[in-house]
C-alpha cells in the first residue's frame, strides 16, 4: 500500500506570495491532518479534514486555508507569505481500522525569502 | 489547553546505551498517548498507550503510561545509532479533537 504522498518536497518563495501544497493519504483514508514543524515550536496543528469537511481548526490566521476532495486528496494554502511561515509542513492521514493513529508524508519543506 | 512537555530536549549517548525518555501531559478527556520517530521528514508511528494498554514493547523499545501521574517513558535499551532521530510525543483527547505533540527530544548515538 503507498504511503502518504506530499508534494512539492521543497519550495522556495518570496515574502507576499502565495503557495498550494498537496497531499494524497494512504488509500481508504478519509481524514486528513496538516501540521507546521518548525525548530522553535514542534509540531503545531493547522487544519483536518474529513469527507471533505473541515473538522479542527488549529490557531492559525486566516491566510492559512485547505481543504479536501472527493477521492480524500488534500491541498493547504498559504497566501501573503511572511518570512515566519518557512517550515517543513506535515500532512498525515487516519482512518478508523488504524485506530486513528497518524500516517505522516514526508513533508513539504517551505522557505520565505 | 491541553499541553504536552518532553524531556530531554536533547541526549547525546554512546552505542549500547539505555536511554529513557520523558512525556508529561495535560489533557481533557485523555484517550491515548503516541510515541513517533522522526528520522529525517516523516514521523513513524512507534507506540499507542491507551487506558486499556498501559505497556507497551517492541524489540529493544518498551513504553510505559502512567495514567495517575500524567506521564509516559520511552525506553530504549543497547541503543544503536540508527536510533538517532527526534522522538515525538502525542496526546489525543477523546472525541475526533486533534492529536497535540510535544516538541520532541533529539537522540543522538555515537559509536
């Protein structure tokens, strides 16, 4: 079975743009989770979804939004980029057989210049 | 606010080594406790410790909960360096809330 797949792997960009990272989950799962990784802070939950309705909400500024389609895949965007926001971001997927535990991708590595 | 500290933040050992490390949590409605292991991007899930599973083993890694006191441990026993990683802790509370993680603690082993 394919794991969860993110992409890009890494993405450069500049203060004021805009980006879209995409996450496929493991086959069968429904929900998917995103979360900012940074050295300072850890794992910080952004957003989950689940049949394509967002269920949580992490503390995040609006200019962080996702959302999911009908086949569970998942896309995260962030608009008016500040220098802060450079961090890996991780998307993992869950569904009910696995106890809910998280299957996480390998991130997509994000840097503000 | 549910809340999750590790300690050490970061460890340095020598192979062979047995390592503990340390998870307190705060949560309401507690349903279970995660171990991950981050290598280089993508955590890998470890262990679940639940009410009904307080103990947990697998190979040269063991992980205990203590439900009273609010805290687990992970054990690493004869540590090897390809257990060099960040180890991430995670508490879920119930009801599909998300998993809240403690901010991980660096192993490094060296031969």
């Amino acid at each position: 079975k394919a794991g969860v797949t993110q992409t890009p792997r890494y993405l450069i960009k500049t203060r004021g743009q805009q980006v879209t990272l995409s996450c496929s989950p493991i086959s069968g799962h429904r929900s998917v989770s995103w979360y900012q990784q940074t050295p300072g802070q850890g794992l910080q939950f952004l957003f989950e979804y689940f049949s394509e309705t967002q269920r949580n909400k992490g503390n995040f500024p609006g200019r962080f939004s996702g959302r999911q389609f009908s086949n569970s895949r998942s896309e995260m965007n962030v608009s008016t980029l500040e220098l802060g926001d450079s961090a890996l971001y991780l998307c993992a997927s869950s569904s009910r057989d696995t106890g809910e535990k998280l299957f996480f991708g390998s991130g997509t590595q994000l840097s503000v210049l | 606010e549910d809340k999750v500290v590790q300690s050490p933040l970061s460890l340095v050992v020598h192979e062979g080594d047995t390592v503990t490390l340390n998870c307190s949590y705060e949560v309401t409605n507690f349903r279970s406790l995660l171990w991950y292991k981050q290598e280089k991007k993508a955590p890998t899930f470890l262990f679940m410790l639940t009410s009904s599973g307080i103990e947990k083993k697998s190979g040269r890694l063991s992980s205990i909960l203590d439900k009273k006191e609010l805290f687990s441990i992970l054990n690493i026993t004869a540590t090897q360096t390809g257990d060099s990683a960040v180890y991430l802790c995670a508490v879920e509370a119930r009801g599909n809330t998300p998993l809240v993680f403690g901010k991980g603690t660096r192993l490094s082993v060296i031969a």
